[in-house]
C-alpha cells in the first residue's frame, strides 16, 4: 500500500507518494497552503486509477482526454511522466527513468499505490 508524505517546505507544502517499498513514485508542485496540498493528494486519489496515457514520444501519438498520465522525454533525452487533472492542471510528476518500460511500471505503480494510500504529516 502506498503512503503519501506532506512535508512543509520554506515556500509552503509538497507531497511526495510512496510506493509499499518505500520508492518515490510521484511528487508534487508547491502548494501555499496545507489544505491545497491535501487537495492535491485527493485529486491524485481520484484521478490517478481512471487516467488513460498519452505517450508523447511516439510519431503522431493519439491525445486522450483528462484525466490522463502523458509520457514525454525531458531534456537530457530521460522518460518522465506527469499526471494530468480533468482541468489540466498537472498534479503529480515522476522521477526521470531509463527506459519507456519503467516509466509505464511507475504510472501503474501511481495508479495501484495511490488508491487507498495513507497519508502522513512529516515534521
């Protein structure tokens, strides 16, 4: 089961989701307040399991609608993924990965790890 860990930061509150191996598998934006933070988590809850993927690495990839994971490469040629609302707003981001192959495992790893997840107030 995953857990998700909201940390205070300088500039406000961030959420990192942990998979039952204790791996990061998704973080967050910067959010002002706690209570948008806890926002974040249950909008990654409730989109994450439902979210279709487009893959934007591929010639002519097909656009699904939101919610939705999109699989790009950044700029050191790394796959990474982002977890998209019904609005848009990205909501939770991955780690950089090696291969399209890990980067799809993290987004299922979102997607099982998130549903039921605790979650936990670091100090």
């Amino acid at each position: 089961m995953g857990k998700f860990f909201i940390k205070k930061t300088n500039t406000g509150f961030t959420f990192r989701l942990k998979a039952g191996n204790g791996e990061t598998i998704a973080v967050s934006e910067v959010y002002e307040s706690k209570k948008a933070c806890d926002n974040g988590i249950r909008s990654v809850m409730k989109n994450a399991p439902v979210a279709n993927v487009e893959d934007q690495t591929v010639k002519d990839y097909e656009t699904v609608k939101h919610p939705k994971f999109v699989i790009y490469k950044d700029k050191r040629n790394k796959f990474r993924f982002n977890l998209r609302a019904t609005n848009g707003e990205i909501i939770a981001a991955s780690e950089a990965y090696t291969t399209k192959a890990n980067c799809k495992n993290g987004i299922n790893s979102v997607k099982k790890n998130s549903v039921d997840a605790q979650i936990i107030e670091e100090d």
